[in-house]
C-alpha cells in the first residue's frame, strides 16, 4: 500500500470536514419575507437550498467512504477487494483511492 494514496485520503479527509464545517455556520435557512421576494425568487432560494443540501449529503457520503478506507489502512484490508479478496489494481486506487472493489466486481455491481 503506497503511502502516498493514505496522505491523499487523510488531505481530502481533512478538506472534506473544512468544506461542511464551512458550509454549516453559512447555512442558516433562507429567510422567506412574503413581502419583499416575489414567487419566483422564492422557488429560487428553495431550488438554491435543494441544491446546496444535495452538495452537503454528497460531501458527508464522501467523508463516510474516505473514513471508511482510512479504516482499512489501520486494520490491513486496504486494497483488497470487499466482494472476491484480489488485489484492487494500484491505477484504479490513484483514481479514487475510496474504491473498494476490483474491477471486476465494481462491474458486476454496475459501478
Ligand atoms: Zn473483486
């Protein structure tokens, strides 16, 4: 297991934690005054929150897989594939060191 794949999961790790710690003191519900913001502003601010709540549970998946490959790395079971036990090929886990299935697998599974 390279070390370099463990810093880029505990750097990602650590601005994945900035970004929703960030993200939780700007996050304040959107004031919806009747008066000075017309319906479609409205539909706006609530499209606009949708998206930003989409964004939040996307990033806090992302902090669940990266702690979860972290976990592997301590206890020995990074980079072996959850489904079959192989090696997961080392170019797969440069491009998201998060992966935890082989190739194969991860085709099975449709993903
Ligand atoms: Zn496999």
């Amino acid at each position: 297991m390279s070390r370099e794949l463990k810093k880029r999961i505990e750097s990602e790790l650590a601005e994945t934690e900035r970004l929703l710690l960030d993200h939780a003191d700007k996050s304040a519900p959107v004031e919806l005054d009747q008066q000075s913001v017309g319906r479609v502003s409205r539909i706006d601010a609530i499209q606009v929150q949708a998206m930003a709540q989409a964004v939040v549970k996307r990033r806090e998946a992302r902090l669940g897989r990266l702690r979860a490959a972290l976990a592997r790395i301590e206890n020995g079971e990074y980079g072996y594939c959850l489904e079959c036990g192989e090696t997961i090929a080392t170019g797969r886990l440069e491009v998201d060191p998060t992966f935890t299935h082989c190739v194969r697998c991860a085709g099975k599974m449709g993903g």
